[in-house]
C-alpha cells in the first residue's frame, strides 16, 4: 500500500520588490506582531503572477501560488520549469530554508538537501568535518556518521583532499561530496536542485544511479529538479511541470516533458517581424517552411525525405560572397540528433546587389530518426559572423511507417535515436 511521505496543502510564497520590510518600523511590528498570533500577514496584498518576462503593476509578486500535490514513500519526483517559474524556491521552502507566506507542509522523516554549490559547507573547515557537521545537522550521531564514513568519502571521489579545508576545493569537489554526505546519511527525502549540472558526465551518471538504488532498493524518496531532460526522464517516476508560480500540469515523466518542450516552442514559418533572435541582423530569414513549399507539412512517416526552404532579406549592402546556413535538429530532451552544413557541399555566396532570395536543403537520404517530436534550430552565418540565429521555434513529428517492409510497424522506442534500413537471414545448419 502506497505511504503519503510528503504532502503540501496550498502552498504560497510571495516576494516584495524593492524594499525589504514594509517601509516604516511601525508596520514592521505590526506585522511581526500578527505573525507570533499565528495571523495572516496584515500587508498581503493581492500581488502579481510571477512572470519576468513582463512588467507587473504591482511591488509584490507571487513565487509560488497555491501549490498542492502528495508524494508517496519511495517516488522520485521530477520538477522542471523554465528559469524562474518557482523550482528553487519550492525547494528552498521544502528544505526549511525559507518559510511560506500562506500553506502548509507535512513530512516524515529526516529531509536532506542539496540546493547550491557548497550549501551547509564550511569553507574553513576540512571535508572530513564538514561530513561531521552535515551529519550532525541532519540528526546523526556520530557513530552513525563513522559508520559511513568510508563509503561517503570513496563515493566523493576526494580522499586525497579529505582533509584539506572545503574552500580550495573546486566547484566540481565540492558538490561531489556534498552529495556523498546527502546520498549516504540517509535521509527519507533526498531534495536536490540543478547543482549536480556542476559534476562532470561520469559523476553525473554514478550520482543518478545512486538515486535510483535509494529510491528503489532504500524506499527512500527524492526531489529532483533539472534542466537536463534525459536526466529527469531516465531517473524519474513522476513529473511536475511550474509555471508562473503554479503547477500547470501533473503526470507521468514522458507527459511532463513533452508538455513543457511544446510549450516552450510554437511552430512558426512567418520571421520577418520574430524578435527573439540573435546575430548582427545584416541578413535574415522571413520565412522558413518545412516539406514541399506548396504543401508545408510538420508531419513526416519514417523513410521519407524532409525538405527545409527559407526566405531571407538583405537589410544593409554587405558583401555576402561567404554565406553559411547550418540547420540543427534535436529530440524531446534537447539531444542533438541531425546536422545539416552549407559548407559541406555547398557554396552560398550570393550577388553583392541581392536584396532578398530563397534558399532550399533537400535530404536526399530517407529519414531514418525515430517516431517522436523534433525541434530545429537555424542559423546563418556571412564570412564567419552570425548574421541571424533561430532556435527551438520549428517543430515536426516522425510518425510510423512501414519502413523496413515487414509485417509490423516499428514500436516507439525512446532508447534509440536512429533506424537503419537492414535486413535478416536465417541459415539453416543440417544435423
């Protein structure tokens, strides 16, 4: 039977802008003085939605708004959202770093965290203290930390460093054994922000299967927010994607994802008033369409070609002798997949008078990538300076087809990237 571990109840966190406090000393007591009662804060105000992407009206701003989901023993909860959506801060009130403006939380058990780089690190005192001091704070005794000890170090990777004080540890060092100290104390739930980003791949890869051998083998819970999907979607069971401040969406691992990369895109063909670009802007595109020009599709079975055909205009006289376009295409956790070069076999170089024109790149091999949902980047360059960049906002599906010529279509698998067309034999060997 399934044991509710965690369980927050209309969690809110609101920020005031600016100044720290309410502006006078008497408000201040006021304040301080509801709070000790147990009251609402008497200068709540309604606030903002916490987008930064906008101006708001008002000098409060809600980082979270009305937050509610469980988590049962053992799950491994995947929270994603773009930069400032409320992960961290969600985090930080979880740790008990930060306390809510409204709502409440209910845990079991010993919670850990790992939010930033050196958190609850002293930087004067040596790694093998401040395992001591992690341990201590956690609730061990320190028969139960020895008992670790050994383990938490050789995890660590920084046994000749041991005994050096943490702050000339690197960045790298630091994180490597902060989460030694959180992985093998064992806590009930483990809470881990972005830091593991820090670590190098194979850190990252032993990190990740320590996660999964506490939550599967220990039943121990965790809380697992990155920006790294292939990390969420093979260490997850479950996904919650913020918003603004607010859960927008709750489900498994594999909707969480594709639900925050469609929304994070929108397929678009006409750029000539796109703002969210980069490059020197002296040539851009106007309009990129996929397939045929008469008959623009994002929808292409397994086995066909694909076809990329864009429009562009010159804004100031340059000498365009030396144009390069290079066209990436990436999967639903932000894998690079295909690449395609002008340079490769191509030479662009345009009439100086050209004011505007239509370039085009055919595959000539048949699409063989995987059934799933592809996102394309584009950018152009002139004599080795970006001239215009566009990324992540075309998007196209592969869908099934009978590519190989058997009986079945091919079953989705997100383990692989690629097909290629091949073939089976069978030889008979006589007794």
């Amino acid at each position: 039977m399934s044991k509710v571990i965690l369980k927050i109840e209309n969690l809110s966190k609101q920020y005031r802008l600016g100044l720290v406090g309410t502006g006078t000393l008497g408000d201040d007591l006021k304040r301080w003085w509801a709070n000790i009662r147990g009251k609402e804060d008497p200068f709540l105000k309604i606030g903002d939605v916490n987008d930064r992407s906008t101006k708001g009206s008002s000098d409060y701003v809600w980082a979270l708004k009305d937050i509610n989901f469980e988590v049962q023993q053992g799950e491994v909860l995947g929270i994603i959202g773009k930069n400032g959506a409320g992960k961290s801060t969600l985090l930080k009130i979880l740790s008990k770093i930060t306390s809510p403006t409204t709502g409440s939380i209910k845990s079991k058990g010993r919670v850990a965290s790992l939010l930033e780089v050196g958190t609850g690190f002293h930087g004067e005192m040596t790694g093998r203290e401040n395992i001591f001091l992690n341990g201590a704070i956690l609730g061990m005794t320190k028969k139960e930390i020895n008992g670790k000890l050994d383990e938490i170090i050789e995890f660590s990777g920084c046994e000749r460093y041991i005994d050096t004080p943490v702050k000339r540890y690197s960045s790298g060092m630091t994180v490597r054994l902060a989460f030694a100290v959180a992985a093998f104390l064992e806590p009930d739930i483990l809470i881990i922000d972005e830091v593991l980003a820090v670590g190098d791949a194979e850190f990252q890869k032993k990190a990740i299967g320590k996660m999964q051998e506490i939550s599967k083998g220990a039943g121990r819970t965790v809380l697992f927010v990155s920006h790294n999907m292939a990390a969420v979607q093979s260490l997850c069971t479950r996904g919650i994607l913020l918003e603004n401040g607010m859960i927008s969406f709750s489900g498994t691992t594999e909707d969480t994802i594709a639900k925050y990369l469609t929304g994070n895109k929108e397929t678009v063909s006409d750029f000539s008033e796109f703002k969210d670009r980069s490059g020197k802007g002296n040539i851009i595109f106007t309009k990129i369409i996929l397939g045929n020009p008469q008959n623009p599709t994002s929808v292409f079975k397994l086995g066909e070609n694909i076809g990329f055909h864009f429009d562009f205009v010159v804004n100031n006289k340059i000498d365009t002798n030396k144009l390069r376009i290079l066209i990436g295409v990436y999967n639903e956790r932000e894998e690079g997949i295909l690449r395609f070069d002008s340079d490769a076999n191509a030479n662009l170089a345009m009439n100086n008078n050209l004011i505007n024109g239509k370039i085009s790149c055919i595959m000539e091999d048949h699409l063989t990538i995987m059934p799933g949902k592809y996102s394309v980047n584009f950018a152009l360059f002139n004599d080795g300076i970006m001239e215009d960049y566009i990324a992540g906002k075309v998007l196209f599906d592969v869908v099934n087809d009978n590519y190989l010529g058997g009986s079945k279509t091919l079953d989705n698998n997100s383990l692989a990237k690629v097909l290629y067309r091949h073939k089976w034999t069978l030889n008979k060997i006589s007794n």
